[in-house]
C-alpha cells in the first residue's frame, strides 16, 4: 500500500456497528464484561480505546512498523523510552537538540544516576568514541532542532547495532513522508504528534513506532501503568489530521524551498540553515534518507543583537510568532528564549544557537504572501 493510501486507511474500519466511514469517538472509560475478564479486548481506557487504537495502527503503517504507542505529548513519549534505562545507564545524544529533550534529560534524568553525552553528530564514527559498557541509548534527531544538522540514521544504526545498543530517533521535523527511520535501522522511532502528523495545531500528543516485540511490551507496560496516554478527541482528530499527511507536506516543501532560496540571497540575512542547499552540512546523507527537505528553515539576521532581532521576530503580519511547528500556518520562532530557553546560553550557542538565529516553520498558505510577509519583516 502506498503512502497516500495508508494515510487515508491504515488501521481503519468501517464501524461494525453502523458502517461509519470514519472512525467513531469511543468517549467512554470503561467497557462491559460478560464476565470477569471476558471482554473484547478493551477494559479501561487508560490501557486501550478503540479510537486510539486505530490511531496506533495508522501511524505504525506510516512508520512501515508493526506496532504504535500513541501518548499525551511528544515529551511523554520521550519519557517513556527513557524508563527503560537504570541509574548507570548512558545515553549518547545529539548536542543540537531540542529544548524540551535537553531539559528531560539533564533535569530530570539525569538526577536518577542516568549519564548523556551531547555529542556532534555530524560525522557519525564520533559516536563509536562514547560507546562504553554501560551504553545503553543512542537518542538522535534529524533534521535537527533548529540547525537542521542531517545526521547518518544508517550510519549511527550499524554502530548501535554493533555494540547492542537501541537506537531511537526524533523523526518530528521530517515526518513519515519525507523519511522512515526504522527501514534504515532504528528501533524506535519517536514523533511529536502535535506537529506534522496533526498538522492543525489544535492537538498536542506524541508517538512511539516500533519492530520488536519484547521492546513493544515493556513500552507498553510503562505506558499503561503510568497513564500519559491521549483521549479518544485528540486520536480522532489527528486520524483526520493525517489524512492530508502527504498533500500537506507537498506544500511545506515546496513553500520551504521558495523561502529557502529568498533568504539565501537577502541582504539583510546571514546564515540560512535548509538541508537542501547542496553547501549544507551532510546535504548528501539527507538526499540519501529524505524524499524532499521539508519546511523547517532557520536564518541568522545579519549584524543583529536581541533587540533588532526582536523587532524582526514580532513584525510579520502571516508568519505568527509562536511556539511549535508544522501546522498548516506560517510560525516563526526566536530559540534562544522560546523553545530552547532551558539549554545554558554557553550550550545552546555552541550548536549554533544564538540571539539572533529564528526558526521558520513554512506553512501552506500562498507563497507570494509568505514572501511579502519575509520582506517587509527583514526591512526594520
């Protein structure tokens, strides 16, 4: 089955019942038992609900997984593969990394005796030299947040598989369409929900697709008994949400790829971070793993402190200056102070992180307007 189809099908039935087309909201709590444990394979839905489920099956197929765990937010699912891991467990991760995961990691993790390494990934072998006994977890993204680094997912999986360690990848940025982690050899793959796969902006959740079984059922296990999983509403609505996965995503590329080559010739802008130019670090590694380069953009403005790049960040008229990303809206973000405002300023700007770098997620609206909004912003 092809993308398109699976993301209008994947997982779904038509109600037995009725014969709705569309997935019913199962808004209930409970479920009746003829008799102590004998029911049709739901009892409370904390563990399992019927919406959910389909949920779950569609984004496994769109992963080319076999099983999906859907919960109340992208961290909830970062949260969970973490529980995995012992106090003397090290992870070996990204040093250009969201916020939200640097904060759940140093801040939370961290004091239960779990060790990480922020590592430049760039090259790959770099993570040979931090593998030890006690690796357990290699935790990447790519692209990644807001750098757009391109890291090896086929690379980092032969040296995890090598020395027995899990490999799980944020594929958030570049979704299920543009690339599918677990064929190049991770074995979990991880989304926040709330931003492509949902792709309104009205949901927030995230995901966890994987192969193996055993590592299915101790997921599942963390999941159900501490309960961060979504309702029946939010599975509903982003079963909706994906069926315009592929038509959507079209349009970010192809919206990005415009505002892409407009920054990179502005006079009034620095450095344009888009995997997609061909001078962009590992450009060939994302030709290779992607099916297009997506509609995350970041950009330095040229000579500029916070305050002039303040004044840019808060006078687009389209773009909305928020948190988040990929809804179909325009967003244009200020990292250092927004999303990556728990990351020490020495950190964050070792990665590329500075005052004046922004983050554009590139909506589906018309691109003359995007552009418009872009120049008049960059003239202050």
């Amino acid at each position: 089955m092809k993308f398109a189809t699976k993301a209008i099908h994947a997982g779904q039935e038509p109600d037995p019942s009725t014969g709705a087309v569309m997935t019913p909201i199962y808004q209930t709590s409970t479920y009746w038992q003829k008799s102590p444990g004998e029911h049709q394979g739901f009892e409370y839905s904390r563990g399992t609900n019927p919406t959910r489920r389909a949920l779950e099956s569609c984004l496994a197929a769109l992963e080319n997984t076999t099983y999906g765990l859907a919960f109340s937010s992208g961290m909830a699912a970062t949260e969970a593969v973490m529980k995995l891991l012992r106090a003397g467990d090290e992870v070996i991760t990204g040093n250009d990394l969201y916020g939200g995961s640097y904060r759940i990691f140093t801040k939370i993790f961290a004091q239960y005796g779990i060790k990480f390494h922020f590592v430049d990934l760039s090259d790959p072998h770099r993570v040979q030299d931090y593998i030890n006994d006690n690796t357990k977890l290699i935790w990447i993204e790519t692209p990644t947040n807001p750098t757009m680094q391109i890291i090896d997912i086929a690379a980092v999986a032969a040296i995890a598989k090598a020395n027995k360690v899990l490999l799980a990848v944020d594929n958030t940025f570049a979704s299920p369409y543009l690339q599918n982690p677990k064929d190049l050899g991770a074995d979990i793959v991880m989304h926040s929900v709330t931003k492509y796969l949902g792709g309104h902006s009205d949901v927030v959740m995230g995901a966890l697709m994987l192969d193996d079984e055993d590592l299915y059922k101790r997921l599942w296990f963390i999941y159900n008994s501490c309960g961060a999983t979504p309702g029946p509403m939010d599975s509903f609505l982003v079963l909706r949400g994906i069926k315009t996965l592929h038509l959507r995503m079209k349009a970010h590329c192809e919206n990005g790829r415009r505002i892409a080559q407009f920054l990179k010739t502005h006079p009034q802008v620095g450095k344009v971070y888009w995997p997609g130019f061909e001078n962009h670090p590992n450009h060939e590694v994302a030709k290779k793993q992607m099916r297009d380069f997506g509609g995350m953009i970041s950009f330095t403005v040229k000579d500029a402190g916070l305050e002039k790049t303040f004044k840019v960040a808060s006078s687009f008229k389209v773009f909305s200056l928020a948190e988040s990303l990929g809804g179909v809206e325009s967003l244009i973000n200020h990292p250092a102070t927004m999303t990556h405002a728990s990351i020490p300023k020495e950190t964050r700007e070792q990665a590329g992180v500075t005052d004046n770098l922004l983050r554009l997620s590139v909506g589906v609206e018309d691109i003359d307007d995007l552009l418009e909004d872009l120049e008049t912003a960059l003239k202050l």
